[in-house]
C-alpha cells in the first residue's frame, strides 16, 4: 500500500470540520450538558467521529508509509509515537482513546456523562495537535522527496 496524501489530507480536513462543530458548544457547563439529551447526541457523536478519524488516519499512515499492521487501536497511536509521526508528548495526551471511542461505540447504554465531557473538553485542546503534527510530517515526507507518498 502507497501512502495517498491527499486521503489523509481529507482526513485532516474532516476531523477539523468535526472539531468547528464541537466548539460551538464549547462554553456548556457539565450540568448544562448533563440535563440536554440533544446536547449529548451531539458531542458523542462529534467525539466518535473524531476518534475514528484519528485512529484511521493514523492506521493510513502506519500501513501506507511504514507497511505496519496493526490490530489493537492503542497499537496505532502507539506506532505513530514510535515512527516519529507524532510526539511523546501528544502519544501520552492521546493514550486511551481507542477505549474511549469503543465506549462510544459499544457502551452507549450506560455513558457516564462526566467521563463523556471530560473527554470532551480534553478532546477540544488535544485533537488540533494531531492534526497540525501529521501535517508537519506529512510536509516533512514530501520535502524529503519520500517515494512512499503519492
């Protein structure tokens, strides 16, 4: 598999578009949120759509760049770490994540709502990370003439 730049840049586009919708609701309060079903659709919806982008850009990156497979969401962000793509720094403010959006996923009956809004003021600070970090290397493989990246 050849890493396509353009299909991560989409990518980073769509989790940017998910995070300008995110913020607009940036100012509600846990028991605002907590009291406004609508409002938790919307943020639960706008986290899952998040994390799958990040955990599949990502999972773009290992297989395409580096021809890394792996079957565990942590792996991914793991990997990333790992092959320079992404700080330590933001690895550790990433770790986790793949658990939370199966939580998203999977464990819609019971969310807590208090560990859904953490996550999601976390998420507003940490995601922008992620994106400006992939670009920076993504620019980085292309500057260095990587025949990897289409």
């Amino acid at each position: 598999m050849v890493l396509k730049r353009e299909s991560i840049i989409a990518r980073l586009r769509k989790l940017e578009e998910v995070l300008s919708r995110l913020r607009e609701k940036e100012t509600v309060s846990l028991e605002e949120y907590r009291r406004d079903i609508d409002l938790q659709w919307f943020v639960e919806r706008g986290l899952e759509l998040a994390s799958s982008l990040i955990l599949d850009t990502g999972n773009h990156i290992l297989a395409g760049a580096f021809r890394i497979v792996v079957d565990e969401y942590e792996k991914i962000l793991e990997e990333l770490w790992r092959q320079g793509v992404v700080s330590e720094q933001l690895y550790r403010e990433l770790r986790g994540l793949g658990g939370f959006r199966n939580i998203l996923v999977h464990g819609y009956m019971e969310l807590d709502h208090e560990l859904v809004y953490a996550h999601y003021k976390k998420a507003l600070q940490v995601f922008p990370g992620f994106i400006g970090e992939v670009t920076a290397w993504l620019e980085g493989q292309s500057s260095a003439g990587n025949t990897g990246v289409d």
